[in-house]
C-alpha cells in the first residue's frame, strides 16, 4: 500500500493561518506555533469587539441626543419620556443625526415632547 501524508492538507492549513497573521509583529506572524496562538486571541478579541461597538455607539447616539436636549432645556430621559408618550417612535441613531444635521426638527421634537410631559 502507498504511503500517504497530509502535505497538502497541512500546508495549505498552515497558509491559511499564516494569511491571518499577516501584519502581526516578529514571530506572531512568522513562526506557525505562535501564529495559532496570535490568531486565536485575535479572533476573540475581534469577536467581542463586533459585540462592543454595537454599545459604543449607543453611547455616542445618547451622548449627542442629551446634549442637544439640553440646549432647549430638557434632559435626556425626559426626553425619551416625552417622545414615547407622543407615540414617537425614532431609534437613537435617527434622533443623533437630526441633532446635528436638522437642528430646527429636532427643536420641533422637543416641543412636542415638552407638550407630552406637561399633560
């Protein structure tokens, strides 16, 4: 019987890894038993980063919708409140880019808002 080996299986696994580690620094990037290791914690730090910038962002959607409300005198939560009250229904992207790109309409809103809380 002849003699088989996973040559092909092997290095086409190991270039495979190798192409990931591509940029990596010394011999995370070089040298394959590091490079599993670099590409390992690699791809769990990426998975968890997907994870974090979803939350960044709602951070930085509520950062400029707070700042905004405050400028016509209202807060946040107040905010939120009066919006749901008026049976408002814009996510917290949307309501970040009015804030800064249709100051008037989002002055608008507040009114609306203000009128909603003051029933």
């Amino acid at each position: 019987m002849p003699r088989v080996t996973s040559a092909v299986a092997s290095r086409k696994r190991r270039k495979r890894v190798l192409e990931q580690a591509k940029g990596f620094y010394g011999a995370s990037s070089k040298n394959i038993r590091t490079v599993y290791d670099a590409v390992d914690k690699a791809m769990a730090h990426a998975y968890v980063g997907r994870k974090q910038k979803k939350r960044q962002y709602r951070r930085l959607w509520t950062t400029r919708i707070n700042a905004a409300c405050r400028l016509n005198g209202l807060n946040y939560s107040q905010f939120m409140c009066g919006l749901k009250r008026a049976e408002i229904d814009l996510n917290r992207k949307m309501l970040s880019e009015i804030a800064i790109h249709e100051p008037a309409a989002f002055t608008a809103l507040v009114e609306q808002a203000k009128a909603q809380l003051n029933k």
